[in-house]
C-alpha cells in the first residue's frame, strides 16, 4: 500500500497537474500504460534511475520532484539532520570568496582540526546532523582565513572545496532542491582559484554529483569533456583519481541510457586507471577511489542496467569495508538488496542487505529514493505473507507505510 511519502504518489498528482492522462503520460516517457498504472497505484516500485527520469522529462520537472525524500517524523535522526539545512542554506547564500567576512577568523590550527574531523569523521559516517553544525561554522571561518590569513591562503581553499563537497552531499542525500548546485558554483569558484586540473576535475565531479538526471545529453558531454582534458595529464596520481572516478559518472550516465556497451566501456576504463595506482583506495577529493570502488560502482550499475538478482555473483568478492567510508559500505549493502529484491527466491538476503546497510548508515540509506521505494515495494508484496520484523522496522522507520 502507497502512501503520500511514495513516488507513485507524486507521480499521480504531477501528471494530473499537468492535465494529461496515463497513456498519454506513458507515451511520452516511453513505457507501457500499465507500467505508469502500477507505479501510481503502487503495485511497481520506481527503483531505477532511467525510469525516474524519463517520467521526469515527460512531466517537465525535475526528477528532485518526483523523488521527493520527505523526512518521516517516525525518525529522529533524519529529521535532526533536516534541521540544520536552514544554516547550511544561509551559509551558502551569505559567504563569497573576496568578500569581507562578518567575523574573524579562528586561529587556523583550531579550523584546520575542524576540517580534518569533518573529513575523516563526520562525512565518513554520513553524520548529517553533526555536519549541519559544523559547515556553516567552517564557512564562515574558511572566508574569513582567506581575507585574513594569507600565509594559508592555499591551505584555506583546499578547506573549502571539502567543505563545500560535503554541503552538497549532505543537501543533496536529504532531498533539498536548488543548495547542491549553488554548493558545487561554489567549489568551482575556489577551484578556479586554486588552479590545477585535479582541482578542476574535482569542481567537475561535485557538479555531476550535485545534478540531478546524470544521464542527459549535456552532462554525459561534459563527462566527455572532462576526461579528454585530463587525458595528457595521466603522470599525476590525483589527475588519476579525478579521471577515473569521471569514467565511473560516465558509466552511470549510460547506464540510465540502458547503454550496456558504453556503461562497461568506462567501467573497464576506471578499472584499468585504478590498477595503475599504488593504492586500493586513494583520498584526493576523499572521493576513495581505486579498485574496490570501482567494484562497488560495478554492482550499483548492473543494477540500474536491470540485471536484478545477478548483481549477487558480481557482488561475492567485492570488500565494501576496504573503503574507509560508512557511506560508501551503506550504499554497497543498499544497492546489492534492491538488485535481489527483484527476485521472490533472494528477497529474504535483499531485507538482509538492506537491513546492514542502514545499519551501518541509517542517515544515508534512510532517506535514498531508490532503497524507500524497494522497502515500500517488499511490504507490499508480502502483505499476505508474515512481513519480517527487519523489514517492518525498516518501512517506519522511512515512513513509507501507512
């Protein structure tokens, strides 16, 4: 049973708002009318991202407005950390680099530390609600060291880009529309600033990340872009990390595309970048990349193509806890159980893998599009069967059963 948190739901009153009519609405994005039926009426989960967005398109709306990602009140955690949106958010709207600060600044030895538990604490575990406090702080510190601290001015601007990395992520992961943008124009400014491709690559990715429907034209073209401008530039080992992770985007993006071919051709290139380095897991950017990610973006995109209950083979030798990131293991477990949830046989290990992944980062997983949408959709299909105590807990504490 969907409730007013599924997409089918919102899906319903957009295509009504935009006066048109299932079938009219299914030919538009490419479907059959009984699959917008089963969506709206929620008998079909909205698990991939293809759909998400080519309903989107047809609506003329973001896909943002689709997924939506209300904070459920039955979760504390998802709503502590919603509430600190509002400074991140002024924080934003408020700091530019070269304008007078209206504070001064820390001494740097004091922001520096915040810096570094931020970067291998806070974003670490995808703790939101500690993050929502400390952003707008270092913001306001970070531009204040520029103007006052010119000693440190190149340390204060890589401090920004991770700063303002993590205020689009942690904006962007609880359904915010608009502030992942203006985060990742941010990190563009202080990129340009900082000079060097590898900063410049950065800026790329958190913009690709920031943007909502990877799979457009324009973007998979700035992809494109990006890559051949690092391409000469492959003897720098963080040129390397930015180029490969920008295969893994490209990869996504023909995976939304249904591109089979292409998705594994930047798969094989990514993994043939992270073999070349030292390392398994490399921290420019605290973006992890390497081979085990590579690995982990494997499984998510063979599920996304729709390979469903395979991703199981794919998945058995990949060492999610090798990446030194909550975030990165939760989205592993996530994606594996909506890839087994589209099997009767394996949905008993899909609730096992989506149980551990919101374990291990409930305010990641908790308010994910895709994973609320395969709980709601589990719930569904065993409402005449003996819904486990796991799941159960799951859908309220998501709020997506009534």
């Amino acid at each position: 049973m969907h409730t007013d948190h599924s997409i089918g739901h919102r899906l319903r009153e957009l295509r009504e708002w935009r006066g048109l009519t299932q079938t009219v609405l299914a030919d538009l994005a490419g479907l059959s009318r009984s699959h917008v039926t089963n969506i709206e009426n929620g008998r079909r989960a909205v698990d991939k991202r293809s759909v998400l967005e080519a309903l989107a398109a047809a609506l003329r709306v973001a896909p943002s407005e689709l997924a939506g990602q209300p904070i459920p009140r039955s979760d504390q955690l998802s709503s502590e950390a919603h509430a600190g949106i509002a400074a991140v958010e002024a924080a934003l709207s408020d700091y530019e680099l070269g304008q007078p600060a209206d504070t001064p600044a820390r001494p740097w030895d004091s922001v520096l530390a915040d810096i570094r538990k931020l970067n291998t604490e806070l974003r670490p575990r995808a703790d939101y609600i500690a993050q929502g406090l400390l952003v707008p702080r270092l913001l306001s510190d970070l531009h204040a060291s520029y103007n006052d601290d010119p000693k440190n001015r190149r340390q204060v601007l890589e401090g920004m880009m991770h700063v303002y990395r993590s205020a689009e992520v942690l904006t962007k992961n609880q359904g915010v529309q608009g502030l992942p943008q203006l985060a990742a124009f941010h990190a563009r400014r202080v990129a340009e600033e900082l000079g060097g491709l590898h900063w410049l690559g950065l800026a790329t990715w958190i913009k690709l990340n920031a943007t909502s429907g990877s799979g457009k034209a324009r973007n998979y073209e700035q992809i494109s872009r990006a890559i051949s401008d690092l391409e000469p530039h492959m003897a720098s080992p963080e040129v390397m990390q930015v180029h490969g992770m920008l295969h893994l985007y490209g990869a996504l993006a023909k995976a939304t595309q249904k591109d089979r071919s292409s998705t594994e051709a930047h798969l094989d290139e990514a993994a043939s970048v992270a073999r070349r380095l030292p390392d398994d897991v490399n921290l420019f950017g605290y973006m992890y990349f390497g081979r085990t990610n590579v690995d982990i973006w494997r499984v998510s995109l063979h599920v996304e193509l729709g390979d469903g209950a395979k991703v199981a083979e794919i998945a058995r030798d990949v060492r999610p806890e090798n990446i030194p990131s909550a975030a990165r293991q939760g989205m592993f477990y996530a994606d594996l159980g909506r890839g087994l949830a589209s099997d009767i046989r394996t949905r008993p290990q899909a609730v096992a893998a989506l149980a551990k992944a919101e374990r291990i980062a409930p305010q990641r997983v908790r308010t994910n599009p895709f994973v609320r949408e395969t709980v709601n959709d589990l719930v569904r299909k065993a409402k005449h069967d003996s819904v486990g105590r796991e799941l159960r807990g799951m859908a309220y504490r998501m709020g997506v059963t009534a």
